[in-house]
C-alpha cells in the first residue's frame, strides 16, 4: 500500500509541477483536467503524508526509549502515534478502493408490491414515505416520475428521483425485497401476516451516458387512469415507450401534458438502459467478488419490518434495531445506510 502512495505522491506533484506551467494554462481543457486529477489526489496525499510524519515522530520516541525517568510518558506517545498510525492505514486503504463511477449521479427507485395483496400495496406506500423523509432529512429533492396507487391509498408501483449530492452513494443499498410482518387493519382474528415490496435503485443516467435512436422508439399514448379504473382526464395524454432493440417498456401518466409525460418517461427509459449497459459491465467483477452487502437483486430479501416487535433487521450485515418508528420515519434509516456502507468498504479493502 505503501509503495503505491509513493507513486501517487510522484504523481501529484508532476501535476502541480504542470499546472504551475503558462503553457498549460494557456490550454483550458488540459488546465482544468489536471486541477480535477489533483483534486482527487489531494485528500489521499494528505494522508499519506500525515502517515510519514508519524512514522517519523514514532522512530524519535522509539530512540530516546532508555531513558528511564521518561519510560511512563514514552509508552503513552508511543500508544497514541501507533493508535493515530492505524486510524491513517484505515483511511489509506479506503482511498485505494475504487470509486463507483455511479455514486455522484441521482437515484431512480422503482418500488412495487408484492405478495400479500392490498397489505404489500400499502407497506409499498410506507417504504415510498420513508424515502421520501430520509431525503426530506437530507435536503435531498424528490420527483415522482409515475405511480399507481391503490383505492386504499397503497401503491401498485411507484417510480420516483431523489436528486441531490452523493445520493446514489448512499441509497443504492436499498435494493431488494422488503418484507413486513404485522397484523393487517383487515384482519379479525389478530394472525400476523407476512407481506413484501421489491425496491430497485438505479443511477439516473444522463444524455452523456447514452445515446438513444428515437428511430428505435415506439410511443404510444392513452388516457391516463386513477384508482379503480377512473379516468382522470379525458384526452391520450399519458405515454409509454418501447425501446425496440432491448424491449424496454416504461410508462408515465402523471403530468397533465403529453409532452411532460413524454419527457418523464425518456429519463426513465434512459436510466434503465443505462443500468442494463452498467450491469453488464460489472457482471465479471460481481461474479469475482461478491459484497457482503449482497448483489442488490431485486429477488434477494434484503430486511424484515417485524411490527409485534418494533423490530427492523438487515439480513445482509445480521444488523438488528428495536426502532422501528424512527426507521419508517427516517430519523433511524440512515444507521442502517452507515452500517452498510461500512461493510461494504471492509469487503473491498479484503478484495
């Protein structure tokens, strides 16, 4: 590890070398390019030389160990550098790991119910809210793209952006199933009832992500539809899109205007192709290593809301907290991020 910090201190001060140059100034693209790479750099630098300060510091105490009037005071300074020592490799070691190119962008979710009928529909709606609070706390912004709700007020399935800094990085953990146990409002005779709703997190993608032919697009327009069939409105304004080439259906209904629906639905058919491109590209390496926080299969049961108990547990780090409350109301929900991202970083500093 060291040794690699070595190159990159090289590196770094190759560039401040050249961004000191008028030539390069005078090259705005050049220019600003390397003011980017040795912003990256400079974090992981100032450690690095942190670090060889305190093995410094440490071989200077560690020579003046024979003298005996100061034996007590040397052992702590010792303690302390070696502690600080430690806590330096730790960030060092995380610096390596490469970045998910991914982590800056906003996230897309797609929650939909699952098994369990109208109760999966309205813990969907609960998971909905809790996200919505979660970025709330963040002042993190949310647009809903479509959504089908329930005469109950559940959620059929639900697609919806929260845009902010670094949310994707935070939120991609998400992805799963979900499953609640409790006792439906429906239920007379007291049984705890055992429902789910998948959640998909994807990286909005951008125009510069990919390219789209509209000449491989199909639009189709129709009326869109509340709860229980009713028509909201009476002229073709929703849109669905399919990506001829993938088969890549998406769907929005919720603007009033076609031309809103339209756009809506092309960030959504954009960020899913993107995330299919971006799955494929990762396959070799998820199949090489695979995280303890789990492969963010949609398939894969990822936590249990257990009400009797107050109880949320996150099978993927066997995390287990008594708040379910706060959980839901997103004051909690950012522990079990913490947590996650956590073990996820130990699994890539072991890779």
């Amino acid at each position: 590890m060291i040794e690699k910090f070595v190159e990159i201190e090289n590196r770094f001060c190759d560039i401040e070398r050249q961004i000191s140059d008028p030539e390069v100034m005078s090259n705005m693209t050049l220019y600003q390019e390397l003011l980017r790479t040795h912003s990256e750099l400079e974090v992981g630098i100032e450690f690095y030389r942190e670090y060889k300060k305190l093995e410094e510091e440490l071989e200077e105490v560690s020579q003046m160990s024979g003298d005996p009037d100061m034996k007590d005071l040397l052992y702590q300074e010792t303690k302390r550098l070696n502690t600080r020592i430690d806590e330096i490799k730790d960030r060092l070691m995380v610096y390596l790991i490469p970045p998910d190119p991914n982590d800056n962008k906003n996230a897309v979710f797609e929650i939909r119910s699952g098994t369990g009928g109208e109760e999966a529909a309205l813990f969907a709606a609960e998971l909905f809210r809790m996200y919505c609070r979660y970025a709330e706390l963040n002042r993190w912004k949310v647009e809903v793209l479509s959504e089908n709700i329930t005469g109950l007020g559940g959620v059929k399935e639900v697609s919806f952006v929260i845009a902010g800094t670094g949310v994707f990085s935070r939120l991609k953990y998400e992805s799963g199933t979900h499953r609640v146990q409790r006792v439906p409002d429906t239920e007379t005779s007291g049984r705890v009832h055992t429902s789910a709703a998948t959640v998909a997190i994807l990286p909005e993608a951008e125009d510069v992500d990919i390219q789209i032919d509209m000449k491989d697009i199909r639009v189709d327009t129709y009326r869109a539809q509340g709860a229980g069939g009713q028509h909201v409105n009476k002229t073709s304004s929703a849109v669905r899109l399919t990506h001829m080439p993938s088969g890549v259906v998406v769907a929005c209904q919720d603007e009033r205007s076609q031309f809103q629906n339209k756009d809506k639905a092309m960030r959504l058919l954009r960020t899913k192709l993107y995330d299919a491109t971006y799955a494929a590209q990762q396959k070799n390496e998820a199949e090489m290593r695979k995280s303890q926080v789990g492969s963010g299969d949609r398939s894969e049961k990822i936590r249990t809301y257990n009400y009797p108990q107050s109880r949320v547990t996150d099978h993927r780090i066997n995390l287990t907290l008594y708040c379910l409350d706060d959980v839901l109301n997103g004051a909690k929900l950012g522990d079990i991020i913490d947590a996650l991202v956590a073990a996820d970083r130990l699994e890539k500093m072991k890779g």
